[in-house]
C-alpha cells in the first residue's frame, strides 16, 4: 500500500509540489518555449540567407557584373523555401513532442479511472 501525501490547495506550493513530484508534466510549457527559440533560430537562417542574396544582387548591379545578380535572386528565394521547410519541420518535431506527452498524460487517467473501477486506492 503506497503512503498518501496531502498538499496544499497555496498556488505556490502546489507548483513546487507539481515540480518534485511529476504529478503534471512541465514538458508541455518547456516545449513551448523551446519551440519559440527553435523558430528564433530559423527566422536568424532566413535572414542571413536574404542577407546573402540581397548583398550579392546590390554587388552585381553596382559592378555591372550580371552574374552576382543571376546568383543574388535565387539565393534570396531558395533561402526563403528553405526558411520555411524549416519552420514546418520545426512546427512538426515540437508538436510530436507534446502528442508523446499527452499520450503519457491520458494513460495515466486511464490507469486511474481503471484503478477506481476495481476499487483500488490511486497513485
């Protein structure tokens, strides 16, 4: 038989107690987070690669060299395409992330309402 610990309903013992003990996951507001810096990280990549583009374009029009022109414009849209590949992909590993942890969180209601309908003290 497992030892019950009563805690108290004060919001700042309650996140402290949520924190020890992992009885509420924290990875939901974590991975939030993390998501906004990853996004920070690709938005950074974008605007190096326009950046690039739009350096070498301005090179060739001041030096009437056409050949950094032909090479600024597709920088600038690859760079662009491959920004937001970026950003989907990101979106994508991030929202795995939180469906995993979701997953745990409703197999532990589910072992709970289980848990009750046999009649056995919960976790």
């Amino acid at each position: 038989m497992r030892p019950t610990i009563t805690r108290s309903r004060s919001t700042a013992n309650s996140l402290i107690w949520d924190i020890l003990t992992f009885e509420k996951l924290q990875t939901g507001p974590v991975v939030h987070l993390i998501y906004w810096a990853g996004l920070g990280v690709v938005a950074l990549f974008g605007f190096s690669a326009l950046g690039a583009g739009v350096g070498f374009a301005i090179r060739g029009i001041v030096a009437r060299d056409w050949t950094s022109l032909l090479i600024g414009v597709p920088v600038v849209v690859g760079g662009l395409l491959i920004v937001a590949a970026l950003a989907l992909i990101w979106r994508g590993t991030c929202e795995f992330y939180i469906a995993v942890f979701r997953i745990a969180e409703d197999l532990r209601a589910l072992r709970r309402q289980e848990e009750a309908a046999r009649g056995d003290k919960p976790a």
